[in-house]
C-alpha cells in the first residue's frame, strides 16, 4: 500500500481493513477489471480509492499538477457523490489529488471553470457527466480507471443510456470497476460489454449479511402507525434515526407530526433542491436535528454518521429497497437496528418481504408508555454526571437546597425537569385483530310466518322495527328473520311468544299490510322456498321435482329418423336438383341477373312504340308506369300553371324582384364585399 494512503487511513482509526477493502488490493488483482457485491456500508468507497492508487500514481508517491481527470466515479445520487468526493479527499489529501465533482442541481459554470483549472479525480452523476462531456469540458482521453459505484441503482434510475455514453467516451484500455449489491442479468450484460475479464468479487456471506444489524417487525393497531413511530424515535432518544416513507407527501405529513411533538426533524424528498438537502444532511451531522424523514431514491447512499435506527413506516416495495434502507445504519462495524411498522393488513406482505431477503426478523410491538419512562429513568440514572465531582459552588447550592427542601422532593423534581425536555409518549391500542364473532345461543324460540316477501321488497331493517312496536317487544326477543320470495319466518323468544300472540287480532293481522300465521316447527329452506301451507297450491303443476325426475336418456337408436317430404308437399321456394336430395329452405330461387338488367330502361332498348328522344325538348323520359308509354317530360310551370318567363337575374319566373329583400349582388366575393350570396332554388 502507498505510503501516504496508510498514513492517512492510520489517522483516521483503521486499524484492520474491511473484507471488501482487503479484497480489492489483493496484489493478483492489480491492474485487473473488479465485479464487486458488496454489504452496504462494507467501506467500498475506501476500497475502490486504495484499489485504483497504484494505477493512478504508479511507482509515485504524489500527484503532479493536475490536468486532465485520471479517474472517473459514477454515482446514482448528488449525496453519495458528494459522500464519495469526501472520503477520497481525505484518502488522498497526502498524495495532492485534486478532486472536482460534476453533479446535477449544481451551477455547471462553477464545475467548468473547476474542470478548466484542472483535477486528478471527477466524481459526479451521469447525466450531468454526459452534459460536460457533449459540451466539450471534460475530456477522458487519459482517463486510467472508471468506477460505477451502486451500479444496481443507477440503472433502476434508468441512466443506462449515460452510462453506455460514458464509457464509449473512456479509453478502451482503462481500467474498469464495478460495485453493485446485487448482479442482476442487467449488470452481468453491462459488465461483459464494457470491461475485459473482470474479476468476480462477492463479500457478502449469507450468515454475515445482516450480523450488525437487529430486524424487528412490530405489529401496531390501524390507527397507531404514526404513534409508534414516535413512541420508537422516544425509546431511543438519544440515538439518530431515518424515517422512511414511500412518498413526498408521506415525508411531508411525517415532518410536520414529528417536529410538532418536539423532535429535532429534516427531511429528504425531490422536491427539495441541492441547498436544501445539504443544508438536511449537515444538520443531521453535526446533531442539530436527529431525525430524518426521507424517500428511497433522495435518501439512496447517504452516510449518516452514528445513525443507528432505521424505520420503516411505509413497507419497501421489494427486498432490495429493504436491503438499501437497511443498510444505512450498522455501517462500519457499528451496530444498529431496523424496524419495521406492520399494520393489521401488512402482516403478510411483512412476511413474504422477509423471507424473500432471508431475514429474520423478531416480531414484537412498539414500546408502550410505561416502557418509555422506565428507559428514561435508566438513562437518567447512568447519566456521566453522577461521576462528575462537585464544584464549590454546586456543593453551596446543594446544601441550601437540602436545608429548604428534603431529598425526596428534590429527586422528584430533578426527575420531572428531566422528563420535561421530551414530549409524553402516546398510549397505544393494543394491536390484536378482533375475534371472529361468535354465534349467540338464542335458546327456546317459536316461529311465525309474515305475509310480505322479496315479492312485495321486505327487509330486516324495515320489519325489525316494526315488530318491536307492533308487539312491544325487545330486540334481544327477536331471533333470526328469513325472508323468502311471498312470505318472510320470524324467530321469536319462547318467553315473548304469547306477547307476539295477543298482538296479533282475530283474523290474524299484525298491521294493516302484514298478517301473521304461527308455524309448528322450525321452517324448510331447502332450495331458499318456503313451505307451502298444507291445503295449498302445489309447487309444481303437472310436473315432477326436479330431482324426482329420471334422467333422460340420449340414445342415438331413440332418436326419431328424418325423412324428407314428398315433392306435393315442399314449399315452392325449394329447389331439389335430382330425386332424392335433401331440399333447404335457405335454397329459394334468386331473380335472374338477365331479368334485372332487362327491367332497367335504356335508350338502346328496342321499343317501336316509344318515341324518339329529343334532348332540345325534354329531358330523359320516365315511365308513368308498368307498361305506359314514354313521352317527353313537360317544361316546369310557375304560379297558375303558366310556365316560367325568362327574367331577370335575381328575379322569379314572372320578371319580378325577390320579395325577401334587396336584390344581390353578381359580383365576385372579395375581401371588401361581405355580403351573403343568395342561397340556390
């Protein structure tokens, strides 16, 4: 390893290398292609900067004045550039690397004259590399290494197409490495096509993938999404989370809830321009907020330092989306934990979730209110404090204090002030699903038949009241209502029967519209009819019940021959060309095309009697009818039968003007002579 990269990396506290670290700088790899997975938060941002040193500095030490880019890293999103551009600053702060970044949402002329002015190292995004490159500023023609860091990423964002510009503008003998979590069939093409027998790096072991990080699914009431979020951010109060909601709206009523309980909360969404979200980011670092509510994509690659709790209040759409959120915590070796709120209606989805990323997540609820202030009470106890030795002046004021008030009121009060700097934690529902509702046993009942059906529209809800007040009874004294096509049973109580009786008059009329019949016994509803009275119509007039009935049979021997009629019997219409066919009624004669074409008149038709054709005249004569003779089609007449004189133009037939208005005009329409031309007679 070179020199300054190990002290700069001793400076910073590595002490031992991460697996991926460790790795890329294998000395077999040394100026080979890299197809690398691995664990979000794995250190490959180091990685990929000490494996591209000895290629961008060779046998030296130190850079020399920087010209045109040596090295090129792609990134998804402006906050894991910038995030990029961080730590390779630091990485090669020893050796003079200049390190310029190109991102989108910045101002592009700032980014030309950086690039003008010269940089070993371009980190940027690809749309806004694509720009610089078609507009001529940043040149790669001796550019060494190119890396695509979450290549996964870059191409669900659909920046294929930049990509492939990108790398189609990079010397064809670079070196090219790439770092995906995941190696879908897209990054296998991507890799085959635009690197040279890449070497094939994979960290992430199926026992070691989740080690540093705690799954707990919690199980919440409907209403209590929003609660136990906040009763979660309460129980670990003095820890950074991200919150993640799956949309810009869901962001924003999650701020606007947290901050109003009194939590220090940004947020992170695309609406949000450059200054905003950095301005987010740097509060969460230097702890002026705690708290950030953010979406997938703006939240994609950020670093968070000490960010220990991640929580999901809307559940990720696949397992890598759960893979990414999750990896923002438990980065580095630290520890941390990702919850995922789990309403009623999620549980299923919650399980196939995990089990498609083969996790195992413990399932529990939300903290609850008494296990919130329990916590506070153990965070006060284990307060540095206690350990920190008197001043005089503490030690004064405390004995003034123990001379005015006893310890006990003393303790309570330190323990209110404490509690006073965090808003109350809620109340939650218990999350347990409702029982299925149980069958009430309505014991000794009597039933009575209503004259109303579904033929005269009965209803529960209509009847229920009015037997109540018919009869004066409680509702718990009526059973189970079952309404048929005419008439509709009734459960009554056996207690209430002779009450339901005595309301019922001699011929047997609850009401003006219902009468009442009292049954024997419980009613048939086979085949949702009710019983006939006995005496009554029969259900089936001259036929058998259906399943009465035999089956019948479809036997080809039973079925009865077809004999065609005789000829003295057969419509005209039918045609038989010899004996014995068989004629079809579809078979009916058309009129001869010869008969058709001789009904039509023509001038060339031979007709003695017709005569001849003058077309000074007439016009073409017409038939008056079958047989009738042709003559010459008369002039049209005008008023009284007089046939029209020539007039003139505009006038009618007898020379006089129109009587509609003014005569129009003849004159061509021009742009000056708007006026409506007289419609034809």
């Amino acid at each position: 390893m070179i020199s300054p990269l190990s002290e700069a990396l001793a400076e910073r506290g590595y002490d031992t290398l991460t697996p991926v670290q460790e790795a890329v700088i294998a000395p077999e790899l040394a100026g080979s292609d890299l197809l690398v997975s691995a664990q979000t938060g794995s250190g490959k941002t180091v990685g990929f900067g000490l494996a591209i040193a000895p290629t961008l500095l060779g046998e030296a030490e130190k850079f020399g004045p920087p010209a045109v880019p040596l090295a090129l890293v792609v990134a998804p999103t402006r906050e894991l550039a910038f995030q990029v551009m961080r730590e390779l600053s630091w990485l090669y702060a020893k050796t003079g690397a200049v390190v310029a970044s190109c991102v989108g949402g910045m101002d592009i002329r700032q980014e030309r004259r950086a690039l003008d002015r010269g940089a070993h190292v371009v980190v940027g995004t690809p749309g806004r590399l694509r720009d610089h490159i078609e507009r001529g500023s940043l040149d790669l023609g001796d550019v060494r290494a190119v890396v695509l860091d979450e290549a996964d990423e870059m191409l669900d964002l659909g920046f294929r197409e930049d990509l492939e510009f990108i790398l189609g503008a990079a010397p064809e003998e670079r070196r090219t490495l790439l770092f995906s979590a995941t190696v879908s069939p897209m990054i296998a093409r991507l890799a085959e096509q635009f690197q040279r027998e890449a070497q094939r790096i994979n960290t992430i072991g199926a026992a070691e993938q989740h080690a540093d990080i705690s799954y707990q699914a919690l199980r919440v009431a409907a209403p209590d999404s929003e609660h136990a979020i906040f009763n979660l951010l309460r129980y670990h109060a003095d820890e950074s989370a991200i919150v993640f909601a799956n949309t810009r709206a869901a962001v924003t009523h999650l701020t606007t809830r947290l901050g109003n309980r009194g939590l220090a909360t940004v947020s992170l969404s695309g609406e949000l321009s450059q200054a905003e979200r950095s301005h987010a980011l740097q509060a969460m670092r230097d702890g002026r907020a705690r708290v950030c509510v953010a979406t997938d994509v703006a939240a994609r690659g950020i670093d968070l330092p000490k960010l220990s709790l991640v929580i999901h209040a809307d559940l990720p759409t696949n397992t890598e989306t759960l893979l990414h959120r999750s990896g923002r915590t438990g980065r580095a070796g630290r520890k941390g934990i990702s919850a995922l709120i789990v309403p009623p209606k999620m549980v299923k989805r919650a399980e196939r979730l995990l089990k498609w990323a083969k996790i195992e997540a413990d399932w529990g609820f939300a903290p609850s209110a008494d296990e919130i202030l329990r916590r506070d009470e153990e965070r006060l106890m284990s307060d540095p404090s206690w350990e920190t030795p008197l001043t005089e002046e503490e030690a004064a004021f405390a004995a003034r204090l123990l001379a005015q008030r006893s310890p006990e009121v003393v303790a309570a009060a330190f323990l209110r002030l404490h509690q006073s700097r965090h808003a109350a934690p809620e109340d939650l529902l218990p999350p347990e699903t409702k029982p299925a509702r149980e069958e009430r046993d309505f014991g000794p009942s009597r039933w009575f038949a209503l004259s109303v059906g579904r033929d005269d529209r009965a209803e529960p809800r209509w009847l229920l009241p009015v037997l109540r007040r018919a009869a004066d009874l409680e509702r718990n004294a009526i059973g189970a209502i079952r309404i048929q096509q005419s008439e509709t049973f009734v459960e009554i109580a056996e207690s209430s029967a002779e009450q339901f009786l005595g309301a019922i008059d001699a011929e047997g009329a609850l009401t003006e519209e219902i009468s009442v019949r009292p049954l024997d016994g419980p009613p048939n509803f086979q085949r949702g009819r009710a019983p006939r009275p006995e005496g009554g119509k029969p259900r089936f007039e001259g036929k058998k019940p259906r399943s009465d009935r035999p089956a019948r049979q479809f036997d080809e021997a039973s079925k009865p021959e077809r004999k065609a009629k005789p000829a003295a019997e057969r419509p005209k219409h039918w045609e038989q060309k010899e004996e014995g066919d068989k004629p079809s009624k579809f078979a009916k004669a058309a009129p001869k095309k010869e008969a058709k074409r001789k009904a039509k008149w023509s001038p060339e038709a031979e007709a003695p009697d017709r005569p001849e054709f003058d077309a000074e005249t007439a016009r073409k004569p017409a038939p008056s009818g079958k047989g009738a003779k042709y003559a010459p089609r008369k002039p049209a007449a005008g008023k009284g039968g007089k046939p029209f004189k020539k007039g003139k133009p505009g006038a009618s037939g007898d020379g006089k003007p129109f009587k509609g208005g003014a005569k129009p005009s003849r004159k061509p329409r021009t742009s000056g002579n708007d006026a409506p031309r007289r419609p034809k007679r």
